[in-house]
C-alpha cells in the first residue's frame, strides 16, 4: 500500500532536488533526488537540526540517469507515494541578495582594455 502524503513543500528545486512531506498521520518524511538516486526518510520533524544521522531512508532508488531533475509526480510514482490527497504548498522563496543587485543588468564582459578597472 502507498504512503499517502497529505502536505507538500518544495525546498530545492535542484542539486539536490527536495521537498518536506507529510503523511495523513503526521510522519514527516525528508523527499530527495540527486544524481539519479531518490530517497524517503522519516525523521521526527522538518528541523534538521535534530535529525538523527543513522536513519536509513525507507524507500530508496538509483534510476541510473546520474540526473538532477525531477517533478513531485514523478518522484510520487517511483516512491510509489500518494499524493491524491495532498495539498502542495508554493516552493520555499529563496531570498534575493540584499546588496541592491538583484534584478540588475549584468555589465557585459569585453576584451577591451578602456572597460577595465
């Protein structure tokens, strides 16, 4: 019988790609792909500060693709997750630099020695 998730947050959307989960019952499960390899690992919490290092995921796959990109659905599937019930939160915002350079043009670079500094 699949595991059904009842809440998902994305927290990386590459290298490694990730998601905090949670079952109907509560388990928090750590959802993680990088390099072709997924995992499932229950843990106490989302706070990783508190996770036990000896816990052993309990789903765990190498698709043999060595790839860094997945969908939650795909990632679902091959779990072998239920996510029928599931209500998936908006990713995780990743704050922008606060130097004043976010969202400004990036000064070409050229050969020309009048453009150095």
């Amino acid at each position: 019988m699949a595991i059904r998730i009842s809440r998902v947050v994305q927290t990386t959307c590459c290298v490694p790609v990730q998601w905090d989960a949670w079952t109907d019952e509560g388990q928090y499960l750590y959802l993680r792909y990088r390099q072709g390899v997924g995992s499932v690992t229950p843990y106490p919490s989302n706070d990783y500060t508190t996770w036990d290092p000896t816990v052993e995921p309990i789903i765990a796959w190498n698709d043999g693709t060595g790839g860094y990109d997945i969908t939650l659905e795909g990632f679902a599937a091959t779990a072998g997750l239920d996510l029928s019930a599931a209500i998936t939160d908006p990713p995780v915002p990743i704050k922008p630099p606060d130097d004043g350079s976010y969202g400004q043009p990036v000064p070409a670079i050229t050969s020309d020695a009048t453009n150095q500094a």
